[in-house]
C-alpha cells in the first residue's frame, strides 16, 4: 500500500516534474527531412489530460534508432555496455540501416551509480541522425543482422527451416506471412560462459509466426569491443526439441530467469475469443456470435487470416472487427515447418486445407524457458510453461524467490497476471512437474473508474486465483487437440467429407456454422461458462477434473467470466532488478492509456480514467511473499492532441515498450510509438528512468517470512495478484 504521505508526494511531483531532466524541446511543425508530419496521429477532439505528460523522478533520452524501427531488446551487460535490436527499420534506409540486427553502443558503458550523470542526453534526432541508431555519447555498431550465414553456413540468421532443412520463406512457401524471418529481432539475453561476463551465448528473438530464438555466440576483445561469431551461431528451433513441442510463435521479450536461462515469451495475439470487452457469457446470451467472436475460432480455418474478409462480404452477416485475425498470417508458415506437406496456393492460400500436419492452438502463448542454454545444439531444452497461462505474452518478470511470476499480455483488452509455484521453480528436477496456482488481477478502488487523469490515480489490485495444476498435466490436456487440422473445421462444420472439393461455398456454410455456435474442434464456450460458474460456487480447486484445463488454455476467456479486470490495453513491459526484495520496486508499462482503459469508452468497468495516448508506467512495492497490491503512475506519457502538439511530446516517454531494471534501480524504457504523437521527428527512442529516491531494500538478512511456504488457494479472490 501507498502511505498517505507517499501519495501527497506523488500527486505533488507531477506539477513539478513534468518533463524533469529532459532539454531542447523541439517545436517545428514538420520533419522536413522524412516528409513526416506529426499531427497525422493528433485528436482534435480530445481534450488536455491532467499530468500527462509527467514524471515522479528524472527522465533521460538516452538514444534514438533507426527510422521505421521499434527500440527494443535492450540488454546491459556486467560492465555497463549497452546492446540493442534495430526491429523492422525501413527498407529505404541507407545501408546499414536497412535491415534489422543486434548491435551495441561502441565505448559507453553505464557507471551503475544510480544516477543519469554518467551519460549525455541524446538530442532530437535531425535529418540524416534519423536514419540509424543516434546517441550523444557513442557509436552504435551492428554484431549480427538478419540473414547473415551462421552454423557453417547451412542456416541463416533468423529463418526458420523445415524438418528436411528447407528455409520457411515467401521464396520457397505460399500461404500468408507474419514478417520477414529475422525482421522483427526483440528481446536479447545474454548467458556468460566465464565469470567475468566477457563470453558467452547471446539469445535474440524474432518476432514471428514461425518463431525464432537465435544463438549467437559473443565476446569481448582485449580492447572491450564486443564481437559476434557467426559461424557458431544457430538457430534453436530449427531443433528436434523445438519441434516436439511445437516450435514457437510471435517471439517477443523475455527476461533471464533467477537460474540464469533464457525466457522468450510468446505473444500470442490470436488467442481472443470474445473481442475487446465481450465475453463468452454475451456470446451465449446472444444465442450468436455474430459481432463478438474474435480470432480463435477461426484458427484452423483454411486461409485463416481471411477471415474478417470473409464476414465483411457475407450478406447473412453484418461484418465486424475479428479481434486478433491479423495475427492469424503465418500459420500456414508454422504448419509446413512442422512439416506439413505444402497446398498449392495463388494469392494467399488456396482452398484445399492442411490435413496432415497443422499447429495445435493450445500451444501458443507461453513463456519458453531454455534449459542448458549453453549446450551443444542438439542439448538445449525447451520448456513451456503452460503453468503461467497462456495469453499475448510481452514479458514476464519471475522474481528471486523463484515461485513468483507477473506477465503482461499484449493488445487491447489483455491482463497483467500472476503465477505462484508450489515451491522454487529451479527446485523440480523435471520442469514439466512444476506445479502452481495461476491468478488474474481485480482493480478494487472506486477511484479507479471515476474518470480522473490516470498521473492521479493508483491502482488497487486483488488476485483472483484460477486454478492449480502442474505443466505435465496441461501438456496432456493440450495433447488432447494435437490432431486437429484445417480439414476437421470443414469436416466439423459444413456437409463435406475429407477428399472432397471445397468450395467458397463449402467454407462459407462452415464459417456462418463457427460464427453462429464456436468451433467444435477445440473448448466450447459452454465448457468456459461452467468452469465460471463451479468456480464461483465452489471455488478453483472445486471444479470438475474435465473442466481444470479452462482458466490455463482459455486464460483470458476465463478471466473475463470471474470478473478479472482484462481491461489493460498494451501491457507491453514488466521487470524488477535482479535479486530484488521485498519493498523493492516492480515496473509495469502500459503502452497506451485508452480505449477500453479510458471513460466514457469503458464507462461501468474497473478502469475507467482520462485517456493518455502515450501510456503510463506504474510501479508497485513487492510485500512480504513479493505479492503487489498497489500500481503507481512515475511516468505518464503525453496526449496525442493537436493543441499540444511537439511542445511536450519530443522530450516525453511515448508508448513504452520494453522496461528493463539496471542494477543500480534505474529502468530503460523503450518506445514502440513510431510516427506517432505529434513529435517533430519519427524515430523511437530509449529513455533512462531515475526514481526520485534510492531503491528501497527489505530487512537485510534471510529470506522473508513465510517465502518457501506453498501458497493458500482459496476459493474467494486471493489478496495478492
């Protein structure tokens, strides 16, 4: 909880704060440079919110990067060198900059000192600065990019292969594409083989469908110039172990676990299946989905992606937002790298389905740990825990007790939830026995939804606890669905039997049957309503063993029916310093406050607060068994509006992205804003966030009372998160 004086301290910073530690506000018209112009994103009828933008402490831009990129990845090694990855420059980009990597800023290391003086604030990019990665006090230089020849030359950085080595590109496969392989690099971790911290592996994500983790080998020269080896590097799902569990999918960050593995989330943003604020029970009462089912439903679907396509142009329906259906691109891609046996397809995919080989849903959207990081290839081992719920993961934050695990899912009307194991999750011999009880979050303060600037307001959270079951037990309700391919939602939903044609006339009858009753071939929306119900009745561990599997596979269906507070819109960032303690800090970035976050839009939810198009940055005290029961703004974004425009928008933290705890308790917050908020230049920066007190610490000595005690699983809502 927040003191009445902590509170006082806050809501008194912000008149002081806004825009502390930031100079030279830029407040041109037009980029003249790039043809960019800033107002295209503005909102002529919004109005000015309250503190937005504003700072509780000191904030920094540190660098800016590529034009058309997302700053993101970013990775601070033991002597205070930076890396990051350049994700989806522009192609029109001079060389290098036209194509994605991983690299660092050549000469600057951080002093870990606690304070932003060891470091020149990066002014506002101009003219040819916003064609590549710009800091004050560096050179960035790129270590590895995107298609560079690795393994001995029989792979390439970032794409993936079929079981016979076939590289799974636009080249070689139709069928929709969620990216170029190896265009979209994410999260870095890195893994030292030596104890000064100057070898080791570097893990890199690439957001895809299929996904990707590279390995990169690295290293420090004697001058400290870090250098990549391309020869050795892999890529690990190319693997017989990613393979029996599916591969990947939409690899976005991670974090590196208390036992020093790399976790690479997936962020699984097909997985809505009641859209934006809906739920399973309006769907029911409805006696039809139409204008509420989102993108799960359609997963097997020949030429998923085509779906909201589809229920635009059929008159039996009135076209709506399929949420998620975008994401749908690239299935096709992850079918044929498990080795599906390729369709012959024209524009897009044809109309024939995959019945031999296709992706199980159920298996995406997790947190993948990799164990024995450092092993020859053919020893890594992949771990999914499906224990932590299965969502549009960004990031999860597994805290030094190693039972506690918070996650933000990504997109509109997503969660912030939390997994407490059984006991240390490093302590199971076998991963697949870890074992715990998964809780979504509850906004309990009134104040919360009373319209006010979000800069005013805390969050209250309560925990409501879902269910308990061990990561073998899912697998093997996940199992259960291994075998269902595109031919099955024909075979489930329309009068055709496999080895027959199918035509537009065929998948329409199946579609307008998935649209009007769900799919047949995965959990019903009637098994998601009886788990509420003996849930609500009886309590997590009370319901039926059939039904166990809902709040785990189904984790934001579920969520929804118990009254969680799915409201949060582009939870994209979450992380505490390593070895963080109780009254130690938890940072949550929220990449944008609207839509079904803000009043009037979300009038009668748990969150309803004055709209920030540029997010807000909360941080919450870690209690006693590193449970959070109150969220903090310390930095909100500014207001997309024209009456603004640049004056306080080129210096402000826009969209946070990745946040990432420096030892020290300064946090890097990235951008994910590119063009927009009225700024008078395009590029995505990264910030250095210094709170305006040291990083509190807990009782020295020991762990916390209670820490190593399994977790109570109630029935009524939990009272952490």
């Amino acid at each position: 909880m927040v003191d009445k004086s902590k509170r006082h301290l806050m809501k008194a910073s912000i008149a002081t704060l806004v825009g502390a530690g930031v100079t030279g506000v830029t407040s041109g018209a037009e980029d003249s440079y790039r043809g960019y112009n800033p107002t295209d994103s503005t909102d002529d009828g919004d109005t000015q919110t309250t503190g937005a933008p504003s700072v509780v402490g000191d904030l920094k831009r540190f660098s800016t990067t590529a034009f058309g990129a997302e700053m993101t990845g970013p990775f601070v090694f033991e002597d205070g060198s930076v890396l990051i990855s350049v994700q989806h420059p522009s192609r029109d980009n001079p060389e290098p900059y036209d194509k994605a990597g991983v690299g660092y800023y050549k000469g600057f290391r951080f002093s870990f000192d606690g304070r932003n003086d060891d470091f020149t604030e990066s002014p506002a990019p101009v003219e040819e600065q916003q064609d590549g990665v710009f800091a004050a006090d560096s050179d960035f230089e790129y270590l590895i990019q995107e298609r560079d020849a690795i393994n001995g030359g029989s792979e390439r950085w970032g794409i993936t292969q079929t079981p016979t080595g076939r590289d799974v590109t636009t080249e070689h496969f139709a069928g929709t594409t969620y990216g170029d392989p190896g265009y979209n690099p994410d999260a870095n971790h890195f893994v030292a083989t030596n104890d000064d911290g100057t070898e080791g592996y570097l893990f890199t994500n690439d957001e895809n469908s299929p996904g990707n983790i590279m390995r990169t080998p690295l290293s420090q020269n004697e001058g400290g110039e870090w250098e990549a080896d391309p020869e050795n590097a892999i890529n690990t799902v190319n693997t017989d172990a990613f393979r029996e569990i599916g591969g990947t999918r939409i690899n976005c960050y991670g974090d590196l676990s208390p036992w020093h593995t790399p976790l690479s989330s997936e962020e699984n943003y097909a997985h809505p299946r009641a859209n934006l604020t809906g739920t399973i029970g309006d769907i029911v009462e409805a006696g039809d989905g139409e204008g509420l089912r989102g993108a799960a439903y359609f997963w097997n679907r020949p030429n998923p992606s085509r779906i909201q396509t589809a229920v635009n142009e059929y008159d039996e329906v009135d076209g709506w937002y399929v949420q998620g259906y975008w994401n749908l691109t690239g299935v096709e891609h992850l079918a044929y790298y498990l080795g599906a046996d390729p369709v012959e397809a024209g524009d897009g995919n044809s109309l024939e389905p995959i019945g031999d080989e296709y992706p199980n849903p159920y298996r995406y959207g997790y947190h993948v740990d990799i164990r024995n990081p450092t092993g020859d290839p053919a020893d890594l081992e992949p771990v999914k825990y499906y224990v932590m719920g299965r969502a549009a993961w960004e990031a999860p934050d597994i805290l030094p007790d190693e039972r506690t695990a918070y996650g933000c899912s990504d997109g509109d009307s997503k969660g912030i939830y939390k997994f407490v194991a059984d006991r240390p999750i490093s302590s199971y011999r076998d991963p697949m026995e870890v074992a715990g009880t998964l809780y979504a979050p509850k906004i309990t303060n009134d104040e919360a939804a009373s319209g006010k600037s979000p800069a005013e307001v805390p969050l209250e959270v309560e925990w409501l606890p879902m269910g308990h079951a061990s990561n073998r037990e899912i697998e093997s309700w996940i199992a259960e669905y291994d075998d269902v391919t595109q031919a099955d939602y024909l075979e489930s939903h329309a009068d055709w039997t496999e080895g027959d044609e199918v035509t537009e006339e065929v998948l329409k009858q199946a579609d307008l049957e998935v649209i009007a009753n769900g799919n047949q071939n995965y959990v019903s929306d009637e098994e998601i309503l009886q788990w509420a119900e003996q849930c609500e009745e009886r309590g997590p561990d009370g319901v039926d063993e059939e039904l166990r599997r809902v709040p785990f596979i189904e984790t934001r269906a579920a969520a929804k029916e118990i009254d969680a507070s799915i409201e949060f819109n582009k939870a994209e960032g979450v992380d505490s310093v390593d070895g963080a303690k109780p009254g130690d800090y938890i940072y949550f970035g929220i990449s944008e406050f609207n839509d079904d976050l803000a009043g009037p839009t979300n009038d009668g939810g748990d969150i309803a607060l004055d709209r920030v198009d540029g997010g807000v940055v909360y941080r919450a005290e870690l209690g006693p068994r590193y449970d959070v029961s109150t969220l903090e703004p310390v930095v909100v974004g500014p207001d997309f509006t024209s009456e603004e425009a640049m004056k306080d928008v080129d210096d402000s933290l826009r969209n946070v992205d990745n946040v990432y705890a420096m030892r020290d308790g300064r946090v890097l917050l990235c951008e994910d804003g590119w063009r927009g908020g009225n700024r008078s230049y395009p590029n995505d920066a990264m910030y250095v966030y210094e709170p305006e007190e040291p990083e509190r610490r807990g009782p020295p000595g020991g762990d916390p009372p209670g820490r190593d005690d399994p977790p109570s699983r109630g029935s009524g809502r939990g009272s952490d998160q």
